[in-house]
C-alpha cells in the first residue's frame, strides 16, 4: 500500500491517508486542509483510481 501512496500527488496523498488511516470524515478532511468539500471529494476519488491502478 505504501508504494501505491507514493504514487499520488501530496493533496491526494494527504486526503487519503487523514481519511483513511486518519478516521476522517471528507468534510473533517477539508476543514482540517481548509479547502472546500468539493475539492477533497475529487482528490480522494482520483487518488482510489490511482492507487487501484499502481496495486494491481
């Protein structure tokens, strides 16, 4: 899994890992970055396509 974060950009990174492995809610996730929701939500979606791409 790790060499698959490595393979997202660092706002995806960031947004996966604090919602993920962080137990965050996307719009913890954007309060706590203090971007807007709808940003976070494309960042993770994108970020899941591309880890699902770099593991399999």
């Amino acid at each position: 899994m790790r060499l698959g974060l490595s393979t997202l950009t660092p706002n995806q990174r960031e947004s996966v890992v604090l919602a993920f492995y962080g137990g965050l809610t996307y719009p913890q996730v954007a309060a706590r970055l203090g971007t807007g929701l709808p940003a976070v939500k494309a960042r993770i979606r994108s970020g899941l396509a591309q880890l699902k791409v770099a593991l399999a």
